[in-house]
C-alpha cells in the first residue's frame, strides 16, 4: 500500500524450471487458443455450413500464426513505430507482451481469408466460429495485462485506485484492464452465447461476426476513456486515442456485416447438423 493506494506487486512469472520462465501472459493465450479450439469444435458440428471440426483442427496453427504476427506487427506500426525501425528484433520478444488487438484482428482475418480458400469453405463459415470463441481469449488476456501491470489507466480518485510502478510513478489509477477485460471479454463472450444460442446465429453468415465486431469496437472505445492513451496520442484530436480511431472502421465494417446478415435469408443447410447450438 502507498498513502492507501494499493500498490501493484503481482509477478508476471508463474513459475521458472532453470532458464525456463512460465508468464502468466503466455499461459492465457495458449489456455484461450485451447478452448477456442475444442469450442470452434464444436459449433463447427452445429454450423448449417460447409464446414466441419476438421477445418477447425487444422485452422488452430494458422490462428496462432496470424495472432502473433498480426498483434505484434500492429503493436508496433500503430503504437511504437521507431521501435520497429530502430529495434526491429523486438517484434519476436512475445514474452515481454505488447500485442495489438486490431493488429491480431487483420492477421487472423488474413489467415481465414486464405485458409477458406485453399480448403474451398464459406468465408463466414469460419469467421462466425472464430468470433464466437474469440471473447473468451480476449478476457484471459487482458487479465494477463493486469497481472503484467501494463496498459494501465488514467490517473483517478475512485476508492479501488491501484498504481501501477511501471507507469513511472505511484499515482492512483484505473485499473483499466479489468474493465477492458469485463467489457471485451466477459460482456462480449456472453452477447455471442446468446446470438449463436438463442438466435441461431451461425445460420445466417456474418451475423456473428459483425455483432463480434461492433461489441468489441464499442467496448474498446469505452474502455480507452479509462486507460492511459500512449504517448503519440497527445496529437490527435478531441482527446481522443489511436485505439478509438482504430476502433471505427472497425464498428463500421462490423454495422455492415451485420446489415448484410439480416437482408439476406438463412442459409440452407449444406449438411447434418448434430445440434441446434453447442455454444
């Protein structure tokens, strides 16, 4: 505690065998990739599309692929570009955290776009399964965040304040990770749920995936009002931050998606499904 501000003091390393360090950070992205890959699973059994569990198997590598290097990528052409002219080698220290979510988003969209093409399936039928899981990885990652003490928030005078020591001081602040990961993570996870569950989403190609969309754009431009904008952002305009900016054509390539979706009839049924939903 510091002048009855808690203090953040909480080790990003969950255990360490010799050289080996196991972070908290690594763990919540290999535990999301897991359960994002037994549930696409799944719903692939229960999608009226061409697309089966076996799509989904194989589609796990190229996820991975296109969330590192999407996320890293855009971390740093988006937040830190002379970091990626000066130190250019920092791009692959993934252990150190920084990833980009709208970085990881074109990376993952880039790997679905040609994973769906070299296997002859439904764009949408991939992306709805993925944007219904995705939620879940989002939640676990930014508790990592937490844990790392990085991507802290605005200074404040709430009574559940935290500092945050790598932010350069002791000042109380948000703990703006936990509201992103409320708000990306568990609100989010639970409108998916409901759109897949209730309203048979994967039935009509791209409903989910805009609603995923225009749920994290909005949760993510609410969340950057608490979280401390990064240092090139003092130029823009409004007060506004890079992730609120980035957030936009986000919402609005999700608005379309979802306005396409409900214009169009539902699909028919390209195969047996097992089961309503498995969400």
């Amino acid at each position: 505690m510091e002048n009855g501000v808690w203090v953040h003091d909480l080790d990003p390393v969950l255990i360490s065998i010799g050289p080996f360090d196991l972070r908290w950070y690594a763990l919540a992205y290999i535990f999301g990739l897991v359960v994002g890959w037994v549930w696409g699973m799944r719903l692939a059994d229960t999608s009226p599309l061409a697309i089966t569990r076996q799509h989904v198997d194989r589609f796990l590598t190229w996820a991975v692929i296109g969330v590192i290097v999407g996320g890293r990528l855009g971390a740093f052409l988006f937040y830190a570009p002379h970091i990626l002219i000066e130190q250019p080698l920092q791009v692959f220290k993934v252990w150190e955290g920084g990833m980009s979510f709208h970085g990881g988003i074109l990376g993952v969209t880039t790997a679905m776009v040609l994973f769906a093409r070299m296997n002859k399936i439904p764009l949408f039928s991939l992306t709805d399964i993925i944007a219904t899981v995705a939620p879940f990885g989002i939640l676990l990652g930014r508790i990592a965040n937490f844990i790392n003490g990085e991507h802290w928030g605005r200074l404040t005078e709430v009574s559940w304040a935290m500092a945050f020591p790598r932010s350069g001081d002791l000042l109380p602040r948000h703990p703006s990770q936990l509201y992103e990961a409320a708000m990306e993570g568990a609100i989010l996870l639970i409108v998916m749920f409901v759109v897949v569950r209730r309203f048979d989403g994967l039935s009509r190609p791209g409903l989910p995936t805009g609603i995923f969309l225009m749920g994290y754009a909005i949760a993510r431009a609410t969340g950057e009002v608490f979280r401390e904008p990064e240092v090139l952002t003092s130029v823009l305009p409004f007060g506004t931050t890079w992730g609120q900016w980035l957030s936009l054509p986000t919402l609005l390539g999700g608005a379309y998606l979802v306005h396409r979706a409900l214009h169009r009839p539902k699909a028919e049924p390209a195969k047996p499904r097992k089961g309503k939903t498995a969400a």
